[in-house]
C-alpha cells in the first residue's frame, strides 16, 4: 500500500495569501455592488478530444450505459477560464493549442475589454510564470493609467524578476489587481472546482469526433451551466493550516 506525499519547503507567506484569498471570497458580493468583480482564473491544459471507436449504449432497466473503452485521439486543447466569485457563472472561456504569455494576455485584455464598466478586478491566479509575465505588467499599467517607467526585464526595475512583477501586479492601488495563492496550494482557487464540475460533467465519459467539436461541446455546457446551474460556491475554509 502507498499513497501520495510532497516533501516540500512550506511557504513562508501561506498565512498571509490564503488570508488575502479569503477575505476576498467573503467581500466578492460587496465589492459587485460597488461595481467592482472578484474573478477565480486559471488553465485546463491537456485537455483530450478522445472519440469512442463505437458509440455508447444506452442505459437498460437494471444495467448500467455501456461505454466503449478504447477511443480514437484528436490532439489536445487548452482553456483559460475566469469565474465569476460573487455570481458563480462562467465570465470568460477562450481556447487553443497552447496557453503561453500571449494567450494568458489575450484572455485577460478580452475579458476587461467585454466588461469596460467594472471599476476594479481582483483576479486570484496561481504562481504560474504566465500570470505574472512583463507583457501582463504592462497591461496592467495601462489599464491603472501608470506613466512610469517600467524597467527591464531580468535588469532592473518593475520588471526586474518574477517577485517584482509579483508585487506589482497584487498592488491594491490598482485597476487589475493580483492575488496569487500560495506554493502547492491551488485548492485555494475556486475556479478548480468548476473544472472539476467540468471533467465530471462532460470530460470524462465524452465522445469528441475532433478538436472543433471538443472546444464546441465545452462552450455549449458553459451556456447551460451559466443558465441552469450557476450559483457561488460555499466557501467554508478559514484560513487554518490544513494538518498532513
């Protein structure tokens, strides 16, 4: 018998993140009404157009939906997906065959740019490269109307390191806001539950004849997610450490 262990330095900053995060959580219906959007975003990457080689059986008084174990591979898809906190629904799905720093940064320009009347966002990320890039930097800097000098990249300035760029993007001050969850603790993003609803739902015994109808199938669920089952999740956790 085995099971799963990290060994793994703990962050330092755990307390204060996860603190962050929740608050955060608890303020999203506040903060919507002061015309402001808390927004839980992240990745699905790898995600397999699998097609069964033949079609399913339908289920039987008494007998469970026979599905066909071997399957024809598509390729793969990636999704960046933001999630509305106060609300519950689905804000914003884009996909591709990649999810690097340009497609991180069009999913967020999109996503400011479809909703030009919020104030503020408060985006919870992870520690992901991608999430706090020089490109998004300067994005954000633009947005907040920052005219100021910047730096360079690995040399100096804002954009100088990762903890840099970090910094500048989690500054409260600003129009795009920040908050990244701490080392090996991406639990704290809600936006992993809706995956998870996702994968249940309609990854994991889905039949898709090609990439195309994969991305189609996805969409198609978000609608009727956001139409018939969206709500805020109960958010229950309190901040305390989680014990091994």
């Amino acid at each position: 018998m085995s099971r799963y262990w990290l060994n793994t330095q703990k962050d330092e900053a755990f307390a204060l993140k996860s603190a962050a995060i929740n608050e955060l959580y608890q303020r999203a219906p506040e903060l919507a009404d002061q015309g402001e959007r808390v927004v839980s975003n992240d990745e699905m990457t790898g995600v397999q157009a699998r097609q069964h080689k033949v079609a399913e059986k339908s289920v039987k008084a008494g007998k469970p939906k026979l599905i066909e174990y071997e399957y024809i591979r598509h390729g793969t898809r990636a999704f960046i997906v933001s999630f509305n906190v106060a609300q519950g629904g689905i804000l914003l799905a884009t996909s591709g065959p990649t999810r690097n720093e340009a497609d991180y940064l069009a999913h967020i320009t999109r996503l400011v740019d479809q909703n030009p009347d919020v104030k503020r966002w408060h985006i919870v990320a992870d520690n992901l490269n991608t999430h706090c890039s020089e490109s998004l930097v300067r994005f954000v800097a633009a947005e907040s109307d920052l005219n100021i000098e910047l730096g360079v990249k690995g040399v100096c300035g804002i954009l100088q390191s990762m903890e840099s760029r970090v910094e500048f993007l989690n500054d409260p001050s600003h129009r795009i806001v920040f908050y990244y969850t701490p080392k090996h603790a991406s639990w704290l993003n809600q936006i992993e539950i809706w995956f998870s609803i996702l994968a249940r739902k309609l990854l994991r015994n889905g039949s898709f004849v090609s990439l195309d109808d994969l991305c189609n199938k996805v969409f198609r669920f978000i609608d009727y997610y956001n139409s018939t089952m969206a709500k805020p999740f109960k958010w229950t956790y309190s901040g305390k450490a989680l014990s091994a």
